[in-house]
C-alpha cells in the first residue's frame, strides 16, 4: 500500500536515511513530504533518486506563524498524511544550569514541542477518519533513568515529547493511531556539531559495545515503529542505546 509520509526535519542525518528507507521498494505512489529549514538543497540527491516521490518544504519551525502557514498548505496541496515523523532540534549545548539560555530553550521548545502539537493537530483528523496513522517521536536516552550533567534544556524538551506521546497514544488509540518514541543513546551525526570532542569520546568508551549509535543503528527501528506490523504498539519509548541505558 502506497502512504503520504510527513517528515520534520528530514534533511537531517537521520531523516534522510529515514527516507531512503521508506522509499526503496516502495509502491507507486508513496510519497513523502518533507520539511527542512534552510537546507532542503541535502534531499536532493534523494529527489534525484526517487524521483516524485518526495516534496521538499522549506518551513522554519521556530516561527509558530510559518507553522501554521505550513500546516494549511499540506492541507489544502497535499494528500493526507498516513504517517508523521518529528525528527527536529536545537544541537545540544553543554551548559551549567547557572548560565541556561532561556531565550534558546524556548526557540527550541518552539521547534521541538509546540511544532509538533501544531503538526498532530493538523494530521490527526484524517487519520482518524481513516483509521489508520503512526506517529513518531525521537527523543533520547538522556530521558531513561538519571540524565548526564548540563542538559536541562535539551532533556525538558524531549520530556515534553515524551508526554505527548503517552498523552496522545492513550486518546488515539481506539482509531487504530499508533504514537511512539525512540530514544538513541549520543549519535554520531552533524547534531554533535556543538558537543566537544572529549564527551563524544567518552561516550563511546563507556557505551557497553564500545562505540556511539550511527542512524544505521536507529532508522530500523523507527522504521519497524512505523510499520504495518507495530499496529498493536503505542505510548512506548524504544530505547536504541546498544545497553547504555535500559528503560
């Protein structure tokens, strides 16, 4: 069966090895509507690849306006979206909670959490007349058990999501709606951009097999997640820290 699916924050690492795949051995007609911010020019070998098959937006989350903006042109341009996927964030900025950045983690909230109730509200509709949708949610295992040191911002906001999700899948699911999370433990892609070298090493050295999660290692679950066959799995986090933490 060909699905509409919507993508936010597809052009990062992890949304784009999302796409591919979702897209390889698809049926004909599958279609993926996907927001970037500023660089959608990152799809287009997959645009090249598949072609008509995705959409790229270039929508910036951060503006609430511009998302709902966003959210009437997929209404009124788009087929409805059968899944929705919310990958985006601010990169995480080890900071002591002395020096918290207030005005940084409500852009964040913004991108992150109130984004996404918009999205939902906007895809939750149709869904639920088809009953039938997956959503899904990254969080990250700073959220299972104690979280590292100087991350208050990042993990307030993907408890945030996490409650979204619980909130949502409890309400959704007698419409066949599934609402999941994953949650990588530290991921070696450009989101470390901003996270010193020595913490990244750390992790790996401290991460039971030795190195960091790859979206390689996460994308097929979140693909399994979005699945036919995840149809009786929803409010769950699916930890993918190769045993660094366990939920």
């Amino acid at each position: 069966m060909a699905y509409t699916y919507l993508i936010s924050g597809a052009t990062s690492d992890v949304g784009r090895a999302l796409i591919e795949r979702l897209l390889k051995g698809a049926p004909e007609g599958t279609l993926v509507l996907a927001q970037g911010c500023g660089d959608v020019e990152k799809l287009a070998s997959l645009c090249q690849t598949y072609p008509g098959m995705i959409r790229p937006f270039d929508v910036d989350l951060s503006d609430p306006y511009k998302v709902d903006t966003f959210c009437q042109v997929l209404a009124s341009t788009c087929p409805a979206p059968t899944h929705f996927i919310h990958l985006p964030a601010l990169p995480v900025v080890n900071t002591k909670f002395k020096a918290f950045d207030e005005p940084r983690f409500a852009k964040d909230m913004e991108i992150q959490v109130h984004s996404a109730v918009k999205l939902c509200k906007a895809v939750l509709p149709a869904m639920t007349k088809a009953k039938f949708g997956r959503i899904l949610f990254i969080q990250t295992s700073y959220t299972l058990g104690a979280p590292p040191k100087n991350t208050a911002a990042y993990v307030m906001a993907k408890q945030a999501l996490g409650g979204l999700c619980k909130s949502l899948a409890v309400e959704y699911a007698r419409f066949g709606i599934t609402v999941n999370c994953v949650a990588p433990s530290m991921m070696e892609t450009n989101f470390l951009k901003d996270t010193p070298d020595l913490i990244v090493q750390a992790s790996a050295a401290d991460n039971p097999m030795g190195r960091n999660a790859t979206p390689a290692d996460v994308v097929p679950a979140m693909a399994f997640l979005l699945s036919d066959e995840a149809g009786f799995i929803t409010g769950v986090t699916l930890p993918v820290t190769g045993g660094s933490a366990l939920a």
